[in-house]
C-alpha cells in the first residue's frame, strides 16, 4: 500500500527551527519527484519547495534561503529543513510524491510559528 507519513512538526518561536520528514512506503521513491506543500485556513495549498529524482530543486521565492529541500533514497525519506521561521510560516505541511502519472499525499503536519 502506498503511504507517506509526515512527522517534525510543532510549535516553535520566531526564528527558530524545524524539521519535517517524510517516510514513503510501497513505491519507487528514488523515481519520484517530492515536494513539500502548506495550506492555511481559507486558501489554496502553496507549493513551498520541489526536489526531482535527479536532486533539482525549486522554492517559492518566500522561503528561498530559509528552507531547504532534500532527500535520502536510500531511507525512502524526503526532509524539509525549515530556519528562521516566521510567523506567516504558520500552516499544515504536506509532502507530495509523483512521478508524472501518478501522484500521493500525505496526512499533513501543523507547524505553527508563535510568540
């Protein structure tokens, strides 16, 4: 069965620093695409940073040298390295994994950035 399995969310202050983690079972993670998402209350899920198979990766252009995507093949796990974190940083995070036919998404994780 195909899974992913976010964890490393929580509360932090301004500032600080988390990260989140994604565990894939039951596919080829190594032939994916993974990205991590957020979504707040009443908007759209925002595309926060990519990583391809090949190791590219994006960000949205708010998080660019704060946050940092990657992964470890051999663990099926992809990690968002979340610093210096802002208040409008507060959302449920979600991991996505594709491979251009097929796409899964997991439970989410809250991470909230508070005073």
């Amino acid at each position: 069965q195909e899974q992913l399995v976010e964890s490393g969310g929580g509360s932090v202050q301004p500032g600080g620093s988390l990260r989140l983690s994604c565990a894939a079972s039951g596919i080829a993670f190594r032939f994916y695409a993974m990205a991590w998402y957020r979504q707040v209350p009443g908007k759209q899920r925002e595309l926060v940073a990519l990583i391809t198979s090949g190791g590219r990766t994006t960000y949205v252009d708010s998080v660019k040298g704060r946050f940092t995507i990657s992964r470890d093949n051999a663990e099926n796990t992809g990690y968002l390295q979340m610093n210096n974190l802002k208040s409008e940083d507060t959302a449920v995070y979600y991991c996505n994994a594709a491979d251009g036919s097929k796409g899964y998404w997991g439970q989410g994780t809250q991470v909230t950035v508070s005073s």
